[in-house]
C-alpha cells in the first residue's frame, strides 16, 4: 500500500500486534497529483478476509479461507482465493477470478467480467453489460439488467448449471468449444436470446425462441419448439427446425436443411443444398433454391413416379412455383419458375 509519505507496505502479516494476520488496503492518496490511487497487499492466508472497498482502483487478493471481499467505486482487479468467497463490486469496472471454492459475484453498476472457476459458482452480473465466464462445477449465471454474454464451453455445461439471461433484449451465450452442446441438460434457460456457437457443433436446443450465430465449421442443429433463427457457417451443416416458425440461413456451405413443422423460411446460399420436406410440416419458403445444383428431398411422403405423382403437385404463382401437398403443406419456390423444375432436382427415395 503506498502511504503518504510514498512508501510502501507488502507482506505485513501482523501489522497490530493483535495476534492475527491482517489486510492491508489502500485508499485515495492526500495529493491532488494521487487522487483516487490504490494499492492492496494481504498478510498470510490462515485467516478468512474481509475487505472493504474505497474510492479508489484496486487490487484485492484473497487467500484459501471463506472471505468476504467489497470492492468499491474504482475499476477493480480481484482474485477471490480458494475458499467459499463472496464478491461484492462496486460502481467501476471490476475484473477478477474466483477460484476453487463455491464463490458469489455480485457484479455491481459497471462492465464489469467475473470468471467462474472450479467449484459451485453464482455469478450476478449487475446494471451494465457484463462478461460472465462459467467454470466446471454446477453454476448459475444471471446477467442483470445490460444485454450481457455468458461464457461456457459445450463439454461443461451439465444439468446444474442455470443460466439467466436478465432484463437486457440482446444477452447472448457464447459457446467456446466444439463437440456436443445439448441445451435441454441445463437446469434452467431462460432470457437468454442468442447463441454464438463454435465450429464443428452438434447441437440440441430448448424451445426458446432463440438466434444461433456460427462460425464457419460442420455443424448440426437440433432446433425445438420455439421460434428460432439460424445463422449457419461456411461448413457443411445440418439444420433441424423443429416445431416453431423457423428462419434457417446458410452462409456459403453446402447444407441440409429440414424446416420442421411450422411457417419456416429457409435459404442455402451458394454452396450445393438439400431441402427436407416431410408430411405435417406445413408451409415453407425456400428463397434462393437453384435449379440443376440444390435439391428438393421429399422422400418422407413415398411417391414413386415424377411424372403422375409429383409434377401435377407443381403450380406457377407469378414469379414463385408452389409444390402443393394433400392437406396442409405447401413449398414456395421463389424466384423459380415451376415450368423449369423436372425430376432431377428432387429426391424421391
């Protein structure tokens, strides 16, 4: 800690005599050349912490004991320690780590990034548009009132783990590893509206209505009953719809895409694609299918011959063509002229 007299104190231990280690916090200097300045340095770690924050920036380092730590109006740096530690920021921007323990953040009024670690962490994020990363154990994250982003990897997200988007309109879950990211484990999804997923994801989804965002990569969706927005990669993925009305974009890959059941609107892009259609999926729009290179499979409803049972199902609509089925379903081809489309663009088994 710098005093007034520009030197320092570290590594105190019993500063008081008292018999017991102690903490050692820094404050806003006299000179007006050193306001709102702060330096913290704890003694030894065989007693629990507990600080309270100040006016100014600060570091503020736990030990392993149960400690309390209350950060003040400063952008503040923490690092909880290694037992079961609460956090309490303050008006800054505060930034730290809790550790091994199973910790409590509570974020405060700025931007602030608190990082989960190993046990059993709650992370509150507060007023502003907060960074939440969650670690390994059982955690709940609830971001508050900002548009926040909650940071886990796909091989930690376990059924414990309860996630709360908050107040904002725009809190996003950041995935930030591959492999299998099933969102129906979690505890509890809510209020959160998009998910950036990473390359190469198989991916299973609640019935929110959410926005997937990805990066160029071979993925899979498995969409549920909500109202969802896909915004696919450059990879060759798979796009499963499900049961709501359904916006599902290819950026460049080439892609399967099934709408599901529902009103669902669908493009490939560029690459070479197949859309699924099957009996009950109601209607779907296909806005960029190209003839001679994308693929219309509807295998799902048995027809056997082009000609008698699937070319009287094409009608033109001005500069859309139709496929209509019995009952319910129906396909909008825009920008396709019915007269051009012939057996080669459909699978049929």
């Amino acid at each position: 800690m710098e005093d007034y007299v520009g030197s320092r104190v570290s590594g105190g231990g019993d500063v008081n005599g008292d018999g017991f280690d102690d903490v050692i916090l820094g404050g806003p200097a006299a000179g007006a050349d050193e306001a709102g300045e702060g330096y913290v340095v704890f003694g030894f770690d065989t007693g629990a912490i507990t600080h309270a924050g100040t006016a100014a920036s600060e570091t503020v380092i736990g030990n392993g004991q149960n400690n309390v730590l209350r950060l003040g109006q400063g952008d503040d740096v923490f690092n909880a320690g290694g037992g079961d530690d609460v956090v309490r920021g303050g008006q800054g921007r505060d930034t730290g780590s809790l550790g091994s323990g199973d910790d409590t953040a509570f974020g405060g009024t700025g931007d602030d990034v608190l990082n989960g670690k190993l046990g059993d962490d709650v992370l509150h994020g507060g007023a502003g548009t907060d960074r939440l990363v969650l670690g390994f154990g059982e955690d709940s994250a609830f971001g508050g009132e900002g548009d926040d982003l909650i940071f886990e990897r796909a091989d930690q997200l376990n059924a414990g783990d309860k996630l709360y988007g908050g107040e904002g309109i725009r809190d996003i879950l950041m995935v930030q590893s591959s492999g299998v990211l099933d969102l129906t484990l979690v505890d509890v999804f809510t209020g959160i509206e998009r998910v950036r997923v990473a390359a190469n994801q198989q991916i299973t989804s609640t019935d929110d209505d959410l926005f997937f965002i990805c990066r160029s990569g071979d993925e899979t969706y498995g969409l549920g009953n909500g109202d969802d927005l896909v915004k696919a990669g450059g990879g060759a993925d798979t796009i499963l719809g499900g049961g709501g009305n359904d916006v599902l974009l290819g950026q460049g890959g080439d892609y399967v895409i099934t709408g599901g059941t529902g009103t669902d609107k669908m493009a490939g892009s560029s690459g070479v694609d197949r859309f699924v259609f099957a009996p009950g999926d109601g209607l779907d729009i296909v806005f960029d299918f190209a003839i001679g290179t994308d693929k219309i499979d509807i295998s799902a409803y048995g027809f056997v011959d082009f000609a008698t049972e699937v070319q009287p199902l094409i009608t033109p609509s001005g500069s859309r063509a139709l496929i209509d089925f019995v009952g319910d379903d129906l396909v909008v081809l825009n920008g396709v002229s019915a007269a051009a489309l012939a057996e080669t663009d459909f699978i049929l088994s």
